[in-house]
C-alpha cells in the first residue's frame, strides 16, 4: 500500500488494478487514521465479499472520514451485505456508495434497507444497478424509502423488479417523509401494468425531480397514464427517461399536451422509438406553444425523414426554451436538414446543441449549412458525424466554423473528409477552446 505521505489528497482511484482481499487491511488501516481522504473510487476490482468485511471495520471506526466510495463490480454477494448494512447504521460522513454490477441479490438488499431505515443513517446516493434484484426486495427497499430522511438519489437500473416491483415503490414514493429526487429504474421489464400507480406517484410527489424508465415497455397506452401526471400542476418532475419503450405516434399528443402545459419538465428522452414524422409533428405543435418549457429533446432513432422537418423548423424559430435538440439516426436528408438550417438563420432559435449525426446527409447541404450558420449567434455544438460529407463540403465546412463565432465544437468523425487533418484541424486554432473532431 502507498505511504502516508502518498494518501494526504481528498481523492483517491485505484480503479481496476486487480486489487483483492490481500490489500484489504492495509486499506481498512488508511482509511481509519487517515483525516484527508474522502473520496475513494475501487471499482472494478477484485476485493470479494472478505475484502469489504475489512473494509466495513473500518467505515464503523468514528476516526474514518470517507464521503464516496465506489465498489463497483467487485464480486460481493449477500454474504458482505450484513457488514456494509452495520457500517451505514454507524458512519457519519459517507453519503455516496457504489454498489454497481455486484451480486448482492435481493437478500443483500434487504440487510441494506435495514440500515436505511436507521435514522443515523447519513446515505445520500446509493447505487444498485445490475445486482440481480427482484420483487421480492421491493417492500424493503420501499419502507426504506418512506423513512429515510437522507438518500436522494437511487439507482435501481438493470435489474428485474418488474410491475410487482415497482409498485411497491411507487407506494413509498406518495409518501410524503419520501425525500427521493433521482430514481432509475433503467431495463427493469415495466409495462403499462405499472404505470396507473406510477402516475398517481408523480401526481402527489413533491421532491422526484428525475425519473429514469429507459429500457423498459411501458407502451403507448403506459406513456398516456404517464402523460395525464405530467399535466398534474402538482408535479415536479423535471427530467423523464422514455428511450427504447415501443413508443408510436399514438401516444405523441398525449405527450405533446403534457409539454404544453408542465412547467417544470425541462428534459425529456425519447430515443429510440418509433414516433415517426406524424409523432414528431404533434411533439412540434406543443413547442410552438409559449407555455412549452422544454430545454433538451432527445428523438434519436424514431423513424423521422424530411416529411416533419418543416414542423420542426417552425418550432426551433419560435421556441424560447429548447437549447438541446437530438436528431441522430433519422433520414432527414439534404432536403430535411435544410429547412432546419432556415430555422437557424432566424434570430429568435435559441438552440445550442444540435446533433445530425446519421441523418443521410451529403454535400449538396454544405453551403446552406454555412450560409446558415454565419450569423447564428447561439450554436455552441454540432455534431454532423457519420454523414456523406466529402473533401467538397470542406470549403464551406471551414466558412462554417470561421464565421459561426459561438461554435465550440464540431463533430465530422466517419465522413469522407480525406483532407481535414490540414483543411479543418488547423482552425482549432483561430479562436480559444474551439474543438474540431475528425
């Protein structure tokens, strides 16, 4: 193990370095003299159930100052849980532990509720993802829920706690001592079965501001129920996770009246979907609203050609809220991109970011691209890489970026570019943090 003199920092990583159970009390010893170190990354690996036993020994001495540590993917099973739960119960000063990609199972997590129930527990960030968890831990993890007045953040992706599951959560989170603000229930097999009681959650939650359902298959008839809640004035919730959930342009005006009238939704992914040019021109018709608050929109892979750009175009020129648009993946084409590139020009589009990666673009877009960003005034990033660009477009791919004084970075990694490395590299240097990634 290093020196004393080596651990007087405030971080540490040791992050995969084949670490096992060997080194495990030289740590323990650190950690319980040691003032400085608060933060200490182990992920991946290989400490095992005896190694964090340890380490737990230390976490309970009252000298141990830790506020993170990370032990991610580090083979620990139920059998290190009883441990770890004693030294939540104890500790005082650590509020953000790492338990990704282990194997603590649902017997593991139940030791660990206990210790969230405990009232000198102090955890405010707790990470369970890809632990093997089911239902059958969801009535623990929900009574540690409705009486933990610490942990804001948790990460529950990955795992298989299903409709049963969750509902069991959801109940936790309508209570009102429930202090949750980030919840990620990421590739959890939720169906529209579950999301009657999630909606009543986010109609009387006041504190869950992030939800994470990514992955799942919630399903038009899910994401409607979901939509009702966001229309709830009492609900906060101000990032929404919908990417991969079967979602057609059925449920499109659902949500399109939910961000017409939520005020505090500010983020919202629907990646990889199938909402389509119809989906996506009933999404645009809520942006034209002025009530509309969204700031990031995510519609990677949705199906969209140039059918909806000219919707979309007239929402980016008139929308004062949305800096962050996602495109990547759709066939918008020349003749899409274009009348996006018009929406540009005017001075009232107030994006910041836009990604039009993988949207079957060629040459023939370069100059009204360039032409269309020599006086856009907000653009900070685009990403325009795997396209059909050529060494052809690099004239007005460099007018671009000398011109458009606000981009920061530009992406054309995968196109046919053969001379950027002289053409477009060197502009790198024209103004102060410019990035020009090839």
């Amino acid at each position: 193990m290093a020196s004393k003199g080596n651990w007087e920092r405030h971080t540490y990583c040791l992050y995969g370095n084949d670490l096992t159970d060997s080194c495990a009390e030289d740590l323990a010893s650190a950690l319980s003299t040691n003032r400085s170190l608060i933060d200490l990354n182990l992920d991946y690996n290989k400490l095992g159930d005896s190694g964090v036993k340890l380490l737990s020994v230390a976490l309970r001495n009252p000298e141990c100052k830790i506020q993170k540590l990370h032990l991610h993917g580090n083979n620990l099973t139920d059998s290190c849980a009883e441990d770890l739960a004693s030294s939540l119960s104890t500790n005082r000063s650590l509020i953000d532990l790492n338990l990704d990609e282990n194997k603590l199972g649902d017997s593991g997590v139940k030791l660990l509720s206990v210790a969230l129930r405990n009232p000198d527990c102090k955890i405010q960030k707790l990470d369970l993802n890809f632990n093997g968890l089911t239902d059958s831990c969801a009535e623990d993890l929900a009574s540690a829920l409705s009486t933990n007045r610490s942990l804001i953040d948790l990460n529950l992706g990955g795992n298989k706690l299903g409709d049963s599951g969750v509902k069991l959560l959801f109940v936790a989170l309508r209570n009102p001592e429930c202090k949750i603000q980030k919840l990620d229930l990421y590739g959890n097999d939720l169906t529209d079965s579950c999301a009657e009681d999630l909606a009543s959650a986010l109609s009387t939650n006041r504190s869950l501001i992030d939800l994470n359902l990514d992955y799942n298959k919630l399903g038009d008839s899910g994401v409607k129920l979901l939509s009702v809640a966001l229309r709830n004035p009492e609900c906060k919730i101000q990032k929404l996770h919908l990417h991969g959930n079967n979602l057609t342009d059925s449920c499109a005006e659902d949500l399109a009246s939910s961000l017409s009238t939520n005020r505090s939704l500010i983020d919202l992914n629907l990646d990889e979907n199938k909402l389509g040019d119809s989906g996506v021109k009933l999404l645009s018709v809520a942006l034209r609203n002025p009530d509309c608050k969204i700031q990031k929109l995510d519609l990677n892979f949705n199906g969209l050609t140039d059918s909806c750009a000219e919707d979309l175009a007239s929402a980016l020129s008139t929308n004062r809220s949305l800096i962050d648009l996602n495109l990547g993946g759709n066939k918008l084409g020349d003749s899409g991109v274009k009348l996006l590139f018009v929406a540009l020009r005017n001075p009232e589009c107030k994006i910041q970011k836009l990604d039009l990666a993988n949207t079957a673009l060629t040459d023939s877009c370069a100059e009204d691209l360039a032409s269309a960003l020599c006086t856009n005034q907000t653009l900070r990033i685009l990403n325009l890489g795997l396209n059909s660009f050529t060494d052809q477009s690099v004239p007005a791919l460099r007018r671009l970026i000398l011109t458009c004084r606000s981009l920061e970075e530009i992406w054309l990694q995968k196109n046919w570019i053969s001379c950027g490395e002289s053409q477009l590299e060197p502009l790198q240097g024209s103004r102060p943090g410019l990035k020009v990634l090839l």
